[in-house]
C-alpha cells in the first residue's frame, strides 16, 4: 500500500506532462512553413508603367496575361499588391493618372477602373458601351494637376469616350458607326486639344478623324484611297505621321495628317535593303522618328526624316527587342535596345534624334535557359552627379521577370510559373553510404539545446526570442530542403510543365527550384513555327536493378493548335534537367495512352494514336515491341469526340501499310461507339480514374457484419451531358430547358452500367472518380443552388461471400477471373447534397496502400481548397441511422454538407486562379502530398485519417525523456521510503 500512495502522485503527474505531449489538429504560428509552403506569382507581364516620384516606395505596375494587375517594389521584385481579373476580364491597357491613381481598360474596352495607387483599393469603375466591336485604346493625362477636366480618353466598342480622371463620369461620346472602320492609333498631341482618330476602311482606304477634346465635336473626316491596300499595324513615328505596310508586305506608306490633310509617300523596301525577300511586318513600338520592320531573320531600324522620306539606321540579323520612348527632357526621349549575342545580351540606351550616340551601353550575361527577350520597358533616375542613369524591366521567353540596372541583374521572378499546364513528380536520389539518413542536428550539443527549449515552450515559458529560435532552428533541422529521398517519402520533385515551354523541378519541401529547363523542340523554329507543349508522363522510373539510371519524364508537344499537326517528344533526365534526346514526329499525337508495362531498362511503354487512329509503340525498341505484341489482344481504349456527341472504343488490328508503315505502327478498329443525341444532349465533362490508383480491399463490412464488395474497374468512363441550350452561363435557362444526365461506361465493351437524369441541373461540371464511386458538382436551377452528388457500385457476383467469416479464413471466390464481356451483376447507391460554393478544381486524397480514409479536395471560387470527409457524401446516409450504423460511422442525413473552417487544407491563404489539384502518396500510408497551381503555388502534406503510423516533426523527446526518468525516480525513491518504513514497522 506503501508504494502505491507514493507512486500515484508521480504517475499522475507523468501522465499530465505525455498526454500533453499528444498531436492536435490546430496549425500554431511557429508551426507555419514547416510542412507547407506558398508561392506568389503574377503571369507573363503584358505592360508596365514606372512610378518613381521622390516621395512614396519607387514601384512598377504592370499588368498579366493571367488578367492581373499588380503594383511590385523597384528594389527586390516583391508584391506590394495584385488584384486578379476574372478569367473573362482581358487587361487591355494600364497607366498613371494624375501621380496616384492606377487606370486599368479591360473586357474589350468595355470596363475602365481607377485604384489607389499606395495600396490597390479601387477608387471608382465606369461600363463603357458601344455601336460594335473594336479595338481598344487607352490615353491618360500626364498632368498632375488635379482638375475635373483631367480626363481619360479611351476608345472602345466602336465610340470616343471622354472620362474624368477624378470619379470616372463619362464627360462626352463620340461613335464612329461605319461599318468597316478599323482604327489602328487614337493620338492626342502634347498640348494640343485635338484628338486624332486613324484607321483603315475597306482594307484600302485611309480615314483620319480630327475631334475636338473639350466637347467630343467632328471638326474634320478626312479619307484617302490606297489602291494596293493595307497590311498590319501602323507605326506611330509623331503625333500626325504614322507608317504602314501595303497588301504585299514590300512597300512602306508614309501617312501624314499634319493639319487634317493626308498626304502618302510610298518606299519599296528594296530601295532600303537590297537584299529584300519579303514579306515584312512592322515591330510595335512608338518612338519618335524611328520604327523598325522585320523580314526573315533580318531586323531594319529605319529613321523617318524630310517629308515622309525614309532612311535605314542598322540592320542586324540578332534577336531584337525595343522599348517604347521615354520622355527625357523637354523636346528629348529616349528608348531602349536589346540584341541577343550568344550567352550575353547588349543593352543600349538611345536619343531618338541621335542613333549612332548612346546614353547608356552595357553588356549582360544571361541564363541561355531564359530564352529571348520579348519586350522592355525603360525607366530613368537622376544620379548625384546630376545624370540620367537608367533601369531596364526586361520580360524573357520562358516569361519571367528581370530588373537590370548599372550592368546587373537586380532581381529576377520566374513569372513563367503562373501558367502551368501539367504536373508530375519524381523520386530524389538514394542517399549514398556514409551519410546518415537520421542525422538531426551537429552535435550532442545543439541536440540538448533544441528539446530544452522545446521544452520551455511547452511549458509556456519561453520568451518571444526563443519562440523564434525555436521556429529557426525547426526549418534549419527538419532536412526538408534535403536533396536525396527520406524515408517517409515526403521529399519529392515537381515536375511542372509551363505554357513558355520551361521545365521547372520543385522541391516538395520548400518549393524551391532545383532545376529548370527551357525545352529546345518547344522553341520557335523553320520546320515548328507554332510550338504548343501539351502533357507530361512518366517515361523511365528505375527501381531495383535499374537504380543507377536517372529517371526521366517524356514532354509530349506538337508543333501548332490543331489535332493534326506533328508530334514532338522530348526526355529529360529529371535529376540534372538535361534534355536526353528529342524526337521530331512525321505523325500528329492526338492521343497518349501509357501503357502498364516496362521493359528491362524500366522505359514504360506509350502508344500514341494519331489523327489518322493509327497507334505508334514507343519507346522504338526490340524489347519494347516484343511485350507489346504479348499483351496485343489486351490492349483497348476510348475516344471522346465532344463536338460530334460521340464515344468510341477501339482496338488494335495489325501493322500499318502506307505511308507511315514500320513495324511500331499498327492499325486499329473500332470495337463500339456511344451516339449521344445533338438535339437533347451535348457532352461537358469526362472522368476516369487514375491508373496508379490502389485499392486496399474490395470488401466492405457495413452494419450486421454484412459485407458489400465494390465494383472495381479500370476501364470506367464517367460522362455528363448536358440539354444544348443549358450550355450557357448559370441562369440563361430555366429549369425545365435543361436537363444533366450522368452516365458510367465500360470502355472494353461500350456497356452503360448506370445513367441518371437531373432535371433542372446545369454546368459545368467538376468531377472526380476514385475506386468504385464518382462525385460531381453542378448547379440546381430548381433550387438556386450548388449540388455535389455521389454515386457508388457494387458488384452483386460476389453475393455469395457476404459472411465476414468467410472473408477473413480465405473461403470466397474474390480470386475467381472476371470477364468484362460477361454482363455484370451491378448495384448503385446514391445521393445529392446542396453545396455552398461554387468549384474550381475538386480532387481526392490517395495513399500508398489504400488503407486511409478518402478526403475530397474541392478548389472553392474562393480560392482555397477545402478538405471534406468521404463519409459526408455517403449514398447510405439516412436521417435517423441505427446503431449498427452509428458504430459503423454513418452520419445522420442533412440536406446540405458542412463547410468546417478548420478543413481548409490552405488555411487563411488563396491560391490565385486556382486551377488544378495534384495529390501524390507519401510511402507513410497515413499522409498524401497535396500540390494546388494556379497563379500562385500551394504545397502540403495531408494525413485525412491523422498521423496515425507516425510521431509528429515537433514531438517532444526531451520530455518523454524527462517523464522516464521521473517515473523512474518516483519508483526507486518510493520502494526505498517503503523499505524502511517496513524495517521500522519490524523494530516494534
């Protein structure tokens, strides 16, 4: 008795020290980038204006091709802050008004807005409407002078608006009706309050509008007829002088306009250049005096001077890009240039009176990874010595983002990681021998101190400075950054594929960029003009024998936008990023079917099916074709013709003859087709599973010990269509025009196991398939509300093994062959449920083995991905489950799911423009990596059933540590005090 009441008060107290010890669900603020990381992006930059006055932050705003505004600091590139247009919300100009104000034109011209310069608020918006569509054009005052009759003068949907810089009133209108007017400049000479209006009418006439400023009025139309026509854009070279192509492409127009007269003066290209093999186009810019052409490889800068006579100031056969001018001083403007020499570019600054000086020439050594340049923007700063230095904002081929000032690269953004189109992933390298796979931190030392002040932290009596310690030493000693593979499989390579055709190798611990690739057979080329990078694949992923190769991916691409052009692949190793070889195709690729198998080397097999329905084997090799012609008859797969409402499936027939005969290409033949009909249906989404899917079991024990088998295939098609007028945006029909029917397809056999009509129901819809069941989301017209639904299968065959006896000694028949051409036994089950938010992306949480509870993963309209259980979207649910189904974990049936803040994977963070949502199974079966594109990038690691197989990075061992020895302690000190409480009891 002794000892147990001298035991319970430490083990009570051991016990209160390790149950503290247990994880929690919540994120700390010191827990913050330990397993996540976020990344901010804004897109290929389309324009940028500099404002540097002397009070404020020096900053640059610039808009995207992504539709985002943002305002970024002169000195490190960072956001200051960004706003993202929707998707339909094109930016069509930006700049300065009145020093504070940001004015964006976007939607066609059909939206002007005003932002408060310092922190982005939007300050007012104005819809400008008119007769027809046009281009857009966009004048702010470069006044600073706040008045009311500071206007904005922007020309948009065929009409002249006058706006107010101050609250974006529309002051006055002007249309321009004709119907075959196309403006090409919108001119407003420094001081003047004339307006000019130019442009093309019936492709050979020249019409010049003079306008009044103040009050909109026509003072003068003037019109002149080119009989040869025109092409292209003109060349702004002074307020009443621009320059443009004839219809041939040889010719050059001088058009002036100088007090509302037009006057032509025509120069054949060839009395410029002798060596001229047109045709030409006129490079954009706007610099006073001097515009530039460009025919074959050669680039002419060419100086107007007299009346409309023309002169060359250099050719050069370099890769050339120009700024626009740069008011300088009065009557003084300066531009930029840039030329590629191998792995440098020249810089030179220019007057644009004075070609042969220059204010500034520099050299810079470029990464020959970046590409070319693709436009430039200038920007001036008064130095102490009372001259103009200047700053170069450069945008590269691979779409990132550089600063170059005094000769340097300043900093630089890699933009290029806003689009990506597709993702996979690869393993790092082993960890060779001598190097310790646990090792932690340095010395015994640096150990000691961590878990000591691990442990001041929990018992909350650290200071703010070793809470930040703490949170620096936790980064530094995860290894996370760590570039060889971990034993829970945790670190990982991204391989992102961008729509600049860059390679990009994310490491999955802090996202950093361990390589990156501008891929050569997606450069500009004679033989592929219009390069498109397409898809992504796992191409070689050694394991056992073959460890000493690198694994690599395979780059799918074709060399323009239509199905039938030729194919490019492309391999790279994805350690090093090396292009291994690239392979320009006589066929087009309108298909990619990996295959599930390997040869020796572990190269995984692809066919690749051309617009012709023709299937190439590669990689091209003996060994290849052999397993290829073993598995011939086990070889089927489906085409989905959205346009014609067509499903077809397909099998291989025998080696091509004809043209693109050799024995890797084989004919094929179709096995069945799905006609769904044009007037009452139209298809809008397809899903399948993921061929790397695994399944733990296909047994499910429900309530009574009763066991349900699932209906596992990989061969299933989930397709939805749609009534052809529900097609449009969200409301455009009422609910009895619009129907949505789902259906489940075997591609083997063209067999429709399940279809579902929701009457009333429209898209679009987003959709994931995972084992045996499929969610969707669409919206209800009927109820004005977001719907997810779900359905699930079973398999009735294996009715006869429903005893979990059976099951667990082995006597069933779940071993047995099954046929896909024999009739199966299929059951559905299941539901609706109203959502809440609008989807963007929706994905599902997947393991090593399969064991973990399912998470769906639904990118919100928000921008943040919510983690939801499977379990909420349950067929079985029902309002009042028994207690069979209690204990089984069925939940009681609402008609709507909960959104649960604390379920959002991304915290209080937005993943701009979210588009895809990529999970990849840790080798720890609790956790799945999760990787969210868009914009900006999200990673993190995800355990939907806890960490159940692990201690957490943060587990306190000195405290375990600690309480052992306590308890320890505690026993030897207690049997001690009982031992002598015995001897002094016997001495009585």
């Amino acid at each position: 008795m002794a000892i147990r009441s001298f035991f319970v008060p430490f083990l009570l107290f051991g016990l209160y020290f390790y149950s503290s010890l247990s994880p929690v669900l919540s994120l700390y603020e010191d827990q913050v980038g330990l397993m996540d990381w976020h990344q901010q992006y804004i897109g290929k930059v389309k324009q940028a204006v500099f404002s540097t006055q002397k009070t404020g932050r020096r900053r640059v705003i610039v808009s995207t091709e992504e539709n985002v505004i943002a305002s970024l600091d002169l000195r490190h590139g960072e956001i200051f802050w960004r706003h993202l247009l929707g998707s339909d919300d094109v930016i069509d100009g930006i700049d300065i008004g009145l020093g504070k104000y940001v004015i964006t034109l976007s939607s066609g011209g059909s939206i002007l807005r005003s932002w408060n310069l310092p922190d982005g608020q939007m300050v007012w918006e104005s819809y400008l409407q008119g007769p027809k569509h046009s281009k857009s054009f966009l004048l702010v005052p470069t006044n600073l002078k706040i008045e009311k009759d500071s206007v904005i003068v922007v020309f948009s949907n065929g009409r002249l608006h006058a706006v107010s810089c101050i609250d974006g009133e529309v002051l006055w209108k002007k249309d321009f009706e004709a119907e075959s007017f196309e403006v090409q400049q919108v001119i407003k000479p420094p001081g003047s309050d004339l307006i000019y209006v130019v442009g093309f009418a019936a492709s050979s006439q020249f019409e010049m509008y003079q306008i009044n400023g103040r009050n909109g009025e026509l003072l003068k139309h003037e019109s002149t007829t080119f009989s040869s026509g025109f092409l292209g854009e003109v060349s702004l070279v002074s307020s009443e002088t621009v320059v443009a192509l004839d219809s041939t492409g040889s010719i050059l127009l001088t058009i002036s306009f100088q007090n509302g007269e037009i006057s032509f003066q025509q120069t054949p290209i060839s009395n410029l250049y002798e060596h001229f093999s047109g045709p030409a186009i006129i490079i954009p810019s706007s610099v006073p005096g001097i515009f530039a052409i460009k025919t074959n490889a050669i680039t002419i800068f060419i100086r107007v001077i007299g009346e409309g006579m023309l002169e060359v100031a250099e050719k050069t056969n370099h890769e050339t890009a120009i700024s626009d001018s740069l008011p300088l001083s009065e009557g003084q403007q300066a531009f930029a240039l840039i030329q590629h020499a191998g792995s440098e570019i020249h810089l030179a600054v220019k007057l644009a009176h004075d070609w042969d000086g220059n204010l500034l020439k520099e050299s810079i050594k470029m990464n020959q990874q970046r590409g070319l340049v693709h436009k430039v923007f200038i920007n001036n700063y008064i130095r102490t010595d009372k001259s103009h230095g200047f700053r170069v904002l450069i945008v590269m081929e691979d779409h990132s983002l550089l600063l170059l000032q005094q000769g340097t690269i300043v900093w630089s953004r890699e933009d290029g990681l806003a689009s990506i189109i597709d993702v996979t992933t690869s393993e790092l390298p082993v960890e060779r021998d001598g190097v310790s796979v646990a090792k932690v931190e340095h010395n015994l030392f640096e150990w000691l101190k961590g878990h000591m002040l691990k442990l001041k932290g929990t018992l909350m009596l650290a200071s703010p400075e070793d809470v930040a310690l703490i949170q620096s030493m936790r980064l530094k000693s995860s290894e996370k950054s760590k570039m060889t593979r971990d034993h829970n499989g945790f670190r990982k390579l991204l391989i992102v594929l961008t729509r600049a055709g860059k390679l990009f190798a994310l490491h999955t611990g802090d996202g950093h960029i361990v390589w990156s690739h501008l891929l050569r057979s997606l450069h500009k080329s004679e033989p592929c003009q219009s390069p498109i990078g397409l898809n992504l694949y796992q191409w070689q992923v050694p394991h056992h024998h073959a460890m000493d190769e690198n694994p690599s991916v395979l780059v799918v691409s074709r060399c323009g936008p239509s199905s039938d052009a030729p194919g490019v692949l492309s391999f790279i190793d994805t350690y090093t990023g090396n292009e291994l070889s690239s392979l320009s195709l006589a066929h087009a690729v309108a298909q990619v079917i990996p295959l599930p198998y390997t040869d020796s080397t572990e190269q995984r097999l692809h066919l690749l099916i051309d617009s012709d329905k023709h299937a190439h084997l590669y990689p091209k090799t003996s060994e290849a074709l052999s397993i290829f012609k073993r598995e011939f008859s086990n070889i089927y797969w489906y085409s989905v013709e959205g346009h014609n409402g067509i499903i077809k499936g397909h099998a291989l027939k025998y080696e091509c003859t004809g043209k693109v005969a050799d024995e890797f290409c084989f004919d094929t033949r179709e096995l069945w087709s799905v006609v769904f009909p044009s007037e009452s249906e139209k298809i809008i989404a397809t899903v399948t599973r993921k061929l790397n899917e695994v399944v733990h079991t296909q047994a499910k024990v429900i309530a009574d010990q009763d066991v349900m088998y699932k209906y596992i295939s990989k061969n299933l098609l989930f397709v939805v269509t749609v009534a052809p007028k529900g097609c449009g945006e969200i409301g455009s029909v009422t609910p009895e025009e619009s129907w949505l029917v789902a259906y489940l397809i075997d591609t083997v056999t063209g067999r429709i196991l399940h279809r579902v009509t929701h009457h009333g129901a429209q898209g679009p819809v987003h959709a994931v398939f995972s084992e045996n069941w499929v969610v969707y989301h669409y919206f209800n017209l009927r109820a004005h509300r977001y719907e997810l639904s779900v359905i699930e299968l079973y398999d009735q065959s294996r009715a006869d093994n429903k005893d979990v006896w059976k099951l667990v000694l082995g006597k069933h028949n779940l071993t047995s062959p099954i046929s896909l051409f024999s009739r199966p036994e299929v059951i559905t089950k299941s539901q609706s449920y109203f959502f809440t938010h609008s989807v963007k992306a929706i994905a599902v949480t997947s393991t090593a083995k399969g064991i973990t509870s399912k998470q769906l993963l639904i990118g919100t309209i928000g921008d943040q991905v919510l983690a939801l259980d499977k379990r909420f979207l349950d067929p079985r649910r029902s309002v009042n489950p028994t207690q069979a189904e209690k204990e089984e974990g069925i939940i009681p049936l609402t008609d709507s799911l909960p959104i649960i803040p604390q379920s959002y994977v991304t915290h209080a963070l937005r993943v701009e423009g979210l588009r895809g949502i990529i999970t990849v199974p840790a080798k720890l079966e609790s956790t799945t990596l999760v990787f969210a594109h868009g914009v900006d990038l999200f990673f993190t690691q995800l355990a939907p059933s806890r960490t159940y197989d692990s201690l957490t990075e943060d587990f306190n061992y000195a405290l375990l540590l600690i309480t052992i020895v306590a308890l320890v302690a505690a026993i030897f000190v207690t049997w001690r005090l009982s031992e002598r409480k015995e001897l002094q009891e016997k001495w009585r």
